[in-house]
C-alpha cells in the first residue's frame, strides 16, 4: 500500500511480495553480479552528476520497491546502446554515439507556475531531501519494442509535493533543455518543434508509479537515457517520459506536447499502452522484447492495469487515447 501525499491512498498490484523483497545484501550481490556480467566497459557516457555530494551513498542504500515478475532483465548494452533520444539524432544508435554532446553541469530545472514554490533549483537541490529506490518497470516504445529496465530515483509524487502545488495545477508540464544558441546535434534539423514537451494529468503525476529516474543499473543514468534526471511513467508509451528535464511547469489547461503537435491523430495526450486502439500506421496488440526473437502480447497498460485503471474510469480510451 502506497500513499501518495496528495489525496488518496493506493493499493499496487506489481510490488511486493514479502518474498519478491531482496535484502540490501544479496541485492548489492547481485547487483554487482550483473553489473559484472552486462558491462563489459563503462563508456564515456556516465554524467557527472554521479559526483554530486550524496549520489553515491543514496545508490548504495537504495532498496527494490518495484520489480516485474517472470521478466528478465534487459542487459546494460541493450538500455544504453538502442536509444529513442531525438536531440541526440533519430537513429537507434545516435544517442549512444553522441552522448558525449550533453553537457549536464551545471543543471537546474525551473519549477513555475501553480505553485507555492516556483524557483530555479539546482539538481543538487532536486535530489537532496530524497531516499532512492529501484524499480524495476517495463518500457513499452510506440514503435513496438520493450524492455525492462532496473530504475533510480524516487517518486515524482514526493518531487511534485515539495513544490506546493495549487489547486489550479489540473496538469504538469515537463521540456527538455534547448538552448537555441548551442543545440544538440538532433536539434540542428526541425524534425520536432524544439524543445521536446511532455505533460501529465495532476493525478497522473500524484499517482505512486510515477517516477523521476536519476539513474540505471545503480548508476547515475547515462546521457542517452536522458541525463540527468528523465520521467518515467511505465503505463504509458515510452515517449511520455521525457528526458533530461530542465523546466516543470504547473499549469491550468492541458499543456501542448511534442508527439501529439507533430501528428495529432497518431499520437494522444494520454497514450497509455493499450493493446486494442491499433496506432493508425500498425498494431499496438504485440511488441518486440529487446534481445528475444518472437513477439509477445502487449499488456493492457503494459501491465499496470491494476494499478492505474481507476484513473481512467469513464473514459472512452478510444477516443482519448
Ligand atoms: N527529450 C526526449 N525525451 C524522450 C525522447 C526524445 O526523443 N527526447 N524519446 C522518447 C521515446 S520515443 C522513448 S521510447 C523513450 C526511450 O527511452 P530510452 O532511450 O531510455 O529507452 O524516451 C522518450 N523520451
Ligand atoms: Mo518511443
């Protein structure tokens, strides 16, 4: 049972049992076993922010809140290296090869609007009244591939709150850096209306699955994962969560997001993973696990259903899709 601090109390279907439940130690252990066994290097692409005062100590205490079970684990190669990060080029492997082109320090991310807390907070700032916890959540790209992911980081419901919101604030909007003066190397060609938008329902963003990643595979997450700090909304298609934030924005109205103003009748607001709405151009009712050869179904939700239905309840997803 979570509690979300702003209204209501949830009860989560994925986490845990008491047995699914690794204790620090034999997690440590096996963390490091699988560190060892998917890295055969570590690139040049960690952020700098690993340096950040605290970072370190978080990682190492951070206990397994979420984990998806009877999936495997996608390995570090296939989470870092098969990337969807525009502003670093649209192929699958740009990212990877130009991650060294985002500079991450200094960060700050700029909080406005319905709220009693507006300001520049630096990510030391963002980070530092926050425990981490890993979980574990599928990824569910529109395009039809998946995989499972091992996240850092902590609830965006903890981030949110601290801010204060009003009761004004219906949505949150989220952008990722753009300084028209010194683009990223995608962000030379007009391919989306710079800089990247997202957004969520207030509920949507309050509610415990909701969750700001700082990190990967216990490290500091890696510039094409969308360093330094990226959403992660796990029942929804991979392109709501939005990487390396630098503005959150408490609005009134539901905010313009970057899918859905290059094709709106492709691409909803809400875009939560749903087998039986096709996407115009393909079927959404099976996807391609990184690293597995046949197709499996996609799960409602992508497996949340449990979980995040209720917030949909009377909603033709059909139509608001
Ligand atoms: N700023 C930004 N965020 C983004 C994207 C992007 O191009 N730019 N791509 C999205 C898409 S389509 C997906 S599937 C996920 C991929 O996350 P991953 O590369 O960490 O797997 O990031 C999302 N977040
Ligand atoms: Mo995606």
């Amino acid at each position: 049972m979570f509690t979300s601090k702003f209204t209501k109390t949830y009860s989560l279907s994925s986490p845990l049992k008491e047995s699914d439940v690794t204790p620090e130690s034999s997690y440590l252990n096996r963390r490091s076993f699988l560190m060892a066994a998917s890295l055969p290097f570590i690139g040049n692409s960690y952020s700098a922010h690993a340096a950040l005062a605290g970072f370190d100590a978080k990682a190492s205490s951070a206990k397994t809140s979420h984990t998806v079970e009877g999936e495997k684990l996608n390995s570090f190669e296939d989470i870092t290296q098969y990337n969807n990060f525009y502003e670093l080029g649209t192929a699958k492997t740009d990212p990877y090869k130009n991650a060294d082109a985002l500079v991450t320090e200094p960060w700050s991310v700029a909080i406005e609007g319905h709220c009693a807390k507006p300001g520049t907070y630096t990510l030391e700032d963002i980070i530092k009244p926050h425990a981490f916890e890993e979980r574990i959540y599928r990824l569910r790209c529109v395009e039809a591939w998946s995989m499972v992911v091992p996240w850092l980081g902590f609830s965006l419901a903890d981030l949110l709150t601290r801010f204060e919101p009003t009761s004004k604030a219906k949505y949150v909007a989220f952008e990722t850096l753009y300084d028209p003066k010194n683009p990223l190397p995608g962000q030379n060609r007009p391919v989306i209306d710079w800089p990247y938008r997202e957004g969520l329902r207030m509920d949507e963003a309050m509610h415990p699955l909701s969750f700001m990643a700082l990190g990967l595979y216990g490290k500091s997450l890696p510039n094409q994962n969308g360093a330094p700090l990226r959403l992660v909304v796990p029942w929804k298609y991979g392109f709501k969560s939005i990487k390396s934030i630098v503005k959150i924005r408490f609005v009134e109205s539901m905010p313009k997001t970057s899918w859905n103003m290059l094709q709106a009748s492709e691409y909803g607001f809400y875009s939560n993973v749903n087998p039986s709405v096709s996407h115009p151009r393909w079927s959404q009712s099976r996807e391609r696990r990184l690293g597995e050869l046949f197709k499996r179904p996609t799960l409602m939700f992508n497996g949340y259903e449990k979980d995040v239905a209720s917030l949909y309840k009377g909603m033709d997803l059909k139509k608001y899709f």
